[in-house]
C-alpha cells in the first residue's frame, strides 16, 4: 500500500486559538464547580471500607447528576439551533475551526459537532464521528491508569440527528496551557517535565509513537507523545489536565476523495495496540514532522495487518461463532448483532471494513447477518441527517419523519414501487457507496435490477434500526403487519455517559 502521502489530503493546521480560554472558568457567573467536586472525590484518601463505599456512592451520584444537567442544557441548545442568536437561552461563543460551536452552561461545557467551516466537505455526519473520537480517546488515555493525569466529566449527548460532547468546565486559560499546541503548531509547548513523563507512560502503553515535531518556522524541536494539537494544562487547581485527544489515535491513509478523512477515519485502539510498531499520530498532518516517510509507511502496513490477516481471521471466528448458536434470521436479536461490532472492535476493525469482512464469509447467513448490520448502519445515518433538516422544534415532525422512513424500508416491494426504488437505487447506489466499499458486492448484487433487500434480514433489521435510532415502535405494529404512525412511536434522547469513577 503506497504512503508516500502524494495526492492525499493531509490534515490541516487547525486554528484553535483561544478555545482553551473558552472552555476554562469564567470567574463572572461560573456556575457550579463539578470538575473541583469530581477532582476532590477521585483523590479523597479513605481509611476503611465503609468510607471507600461512601465515597464511590457519592461519585456514583455526582455523575448522574453532571449528566442528567447536561442532557437538561443540552437539549435546549439543540431545540434553539434555528432560532436567532437573540431569541436563544444558552448563548454559543467564539472557539477552535474544527471543534464546531461552543457554549457555556452551568459549570458545563459544550461542543457542537458540526461542519460550520466545511472542514468535512460541509457535512456534519463526518463532523460528528470526529468529535466521538474525542470522548473515546479520552477514555483509552484514562485506562492506561498514569497517576497525575486528570480528566474532565464528559457526556455525548445525541438528539434529533445532533451530537453535543459535554464536559466539566476545568480551571485552565491560555496562560495553563504547558504540553501541545493551540495554535496550530505555530507554538508548541513542553515546558513541564511532570506532564511530559506521563503522556509519555500513557503512550507507551497505547502503543502510540513519539513525535518528533519542529515549530512551524523550523526554529525549535520537540518531542511529543501524541498529536501536536493534543493539550496538557497545569490548572490553576495544581492538577494536570489532558484535552483535545480527539486524534490521539493515528488516521488511516486518507482519501483524497474524502473531505477531511483524517479527522474520523481513525485506526482502532486495539489495532494500534496489538501492532508490531509504535504509531505516529500526526503521521498525515502538516505539522513539520521529523521522518514522516517512515510513519507514513508503518501505517500502510498497519493496514495490510488489518486488511490480511485480523479480518480474515475475524472472518472465520465470527461463522464458528455464528454456527455454535445456531442463529437464523429468525431468531437473531440485538444482543447478536452487539456482539458482532463489540468483538470486530476488541480485534481493531473498524465497522466501516465489514465491506471487506463479507468477502472472506462463505457462510450466506453470516454473510446476510454482517450486510444486515451495514444496512442499519447507513439507514440510521441517512434518517438522522433528515432529521438535521427539519427546522421545526416540535417533536410532531420529528416522529412523522421516522414513520415515514420505517414505512419506505419495511413495506412489501410488490405493494410499494416506491419501496422496491428506495432499496434498489438509493440504499444501494447512494448510501452503501458512500461509507463503504463497493468491492463488497458480488456479481449478482451489481445487478441494477437487483434489490439489495434480499440480502439483509428485514425482521431483525426493524429491531436493530429502532435500536441505534433511539426510538421505540409498539409491538403490536409488527404483530398487525399496519402502518407505522407518529403515535406508534416514542422518540429517546441518547445520552451516552460511561462511569468512570474508578479513574485516578
């Protein structure tokens, strides 16, 4: 695989200035101080058991609370995005080009995953999986369990199509800032060896390389252990603070067909971890990175590591596994199709390379489960972008959209033109191509006639759809075979909160 990077998109030089002012306290209103709570309970010292069942009871209940007020904010701003900026409660403000908006509430910062510069090619989808990677970075840098390091509250709020990250508001400005960059690489910082010998453990166990990296003038040289815009802040609390890890992890080669690919097109944790060699995270910045050939080309074969030998390997355990619980369309549930992505994941592939998984299976069922788990995939992104569409705030609007959507997929095709033409033009032609590859189908899939709703499980599919939606459709809707209406569904706000109350 070719790394050299000629003709690929690099990524770009981020203008983040000022955005770690932003996110740090404001001494005029505030609002309540969760990280100092959060903080001062993960490094209370307890003298017998009982205290320690107190004390993780009473993070237990301080992270509930963090969510459920950032779920109560959250969704405000959410059900304010098309309202003027002088009609709106919780006011956005100025911050970094790729983090999307930012606001200020109660103690609880919030950024807005959105494409508003065209960083993704104007598309928010892509916007949203990139600032994920952030909330999930941020978790793999907890594991490694490096004592010193610090970390704010952090909650994914999903509603209607949006995706808002929400963090503790933490007690740092531009004058903390001692490890990374801010803006761009035009500074870089590494003036504390303290926090310099920690990310350096935590990289070590995450398999990530050191990054050799000059200024932008090529006047000073540093070594980092990570990405360059990746933050360290001693706080004004004498903690160390880490921020901005959205890509801690190394891009895979990007497409220069793909708008902004490098943001969210990341290798897995697990891949980089298990691999023979160390990996740069800014292998395909522009950031002045020393030897950036030979990362370059340790991340080609990375890839070739993936692509010849976990997924076919993966391949074969999934069909052993799939056979040994003798599952059929019939009897499949979500339980099932959580354990094929938990187990993908823990093996470092992406859900994006399933469309190179279904060539290695030679099992039909295993194959139609797989290609049932893509469909859901690109279903539940194209519904969610309809719903970033809509401008109304009332959730009326919101529910007719998705029974209308659950009534094109699920319809008989020979009672539905408009059904069979979904599945064949749209589902195939537009929406499999756009995340995945086209090598994933067969001959008879090429077909333009051929419908690719026979090859996926149409009643697991339902379930599995309402799932990764966060909605639920009554039962008996699929008991009567009727049309689904507004009043047969429930929307849900996802809120995605891990508990993390064991770090530090």
């Amino acid at each position: 695989m070719d790394a050299s990077g000629a003709g690929y998109e690099d990524i770009e030089d981020t203008n983040k200035s000022n955005e770690e002012t932003s996110r740090g306290i404001e001494y005029e209103n505030p609002g309540r101080d969760w990280n100092g709570e959060y903080q001062d309970l993960l490094d209370k010292k307890t003298k017998s058991t009982k205290q320690e069942v107190e004390r993780i009871q009473k993070l237990k209940f301080l992270v509930e609370e963090f969510t459920e007020r950032a779920k109560e904010i959250g969704l405000i701003i959410i059900q304010e995005l098309n309202k003027k900026k002088e009609e709106k409660t919780v006011m956005p403000m100025f911050g970094g080009y790729a983090g999307g908006e930012k606001f200020k509430k109660d103690g609880i910062f919030f950024k807005f995953a959105r494409d508003n510069h065209g960083l993704y090619g104007n598309d928010d989808f892509k916007a949203m999986k990139a600032g994920t990677h952030e909330f999930r970075s941020l978790l793999k840098i907890m594991d490694c369990r490096v004592s010193g390091l610090h970390f704010p509250l952090v909650v994914i709020i999903d509603y209607r199509g949006w995706r808002l990250i929400a963090e503790s508001v933490l007690p740092i400005s531009e004058d903390t800032l001692v490890y990374g960059s801010s803006d761009g690489g035009k500074t870089i910082h590494n003036n504390f060896p303290e926090m310099s010998s920690r990310m350096e453990k935590a990289a070590k166990v995450m398999n990530i390389a050191p990054n050799v990296v000059w200024d932008r003038l090529r006047v000073n040289k540093f070594t980092l252990f990570g990405p360059v815009d990746c933050e360290g802040h001693l706080g004004t609390d004498g903690r160390l603070y880490v921020i901005d890890t959205a890509r801690v992890f190394p891009p895979e080669i990007p497409d220069p067909n793909n708008k902004g690919c490098a943001y969210y097109r990341l290798l897995r944790p697990e891949l980089v971890k298990t691999f023979h060699s160390s990996l740069c995270s800014d292998a395909f910045s522009k950031f002045n990175v020393e030897n950036l050939a030979e990362e370059r080309t340790k991340i080609a074969k990375a890839m070739d590591f993936l692509y010849k030998q976990l997924i076919p390997e993966f391949s074969v355990l999934i069909q052993e596994w799939f056979e040994r619980q003798s599952l059929t369309g019939e009897n499949l549930t979500n339980e099932d199709f959580s354990y094929l992505v938990t187990e993908a994941h823990r093996k470092g592939i992406n859900i994006r390379h399933f469309s190179v998984l279904v060539n290695f299976l030679e099992n039909y069922e295993v194959r139609k489960f797989v290609m049932t788990e893509i469909v859901a995939r690109i279903l539940k992104n194209l519904i969610r972008s309809h719903m970033r569409r809509i401008q109304s705030p009332e959730a009326a609007t919101f529910k007719n959209l998705v029974a209308t959507y659950f009534n094109l997929i699920f319809a008989p095709t020979s009672k539905s033109s408009n059904s069979d033409e979904f599945w064949k033009i749209h589902v195939k032609k537009k929406e499999l191509l756009r995340d995945f590859s086209e090598y994933m189908f067969t001959r008879e899939e090429k077909n333009p006639d051929f419908s690719f709703r026979r090859q996926i499980f149409a009643a697991p599919l339902f379930d599995r759809l309402q799932k990764l939606l966060g909605i639920e459709i009554e039962p008996s809707v699929r008991s009567k075979k009727c049309r689904i209406s507004s009043e047969n569904l429930i929307i849900i706000s996802s809120v995605v909160a891990d508990d993390i109350t064991h770090i530090n």
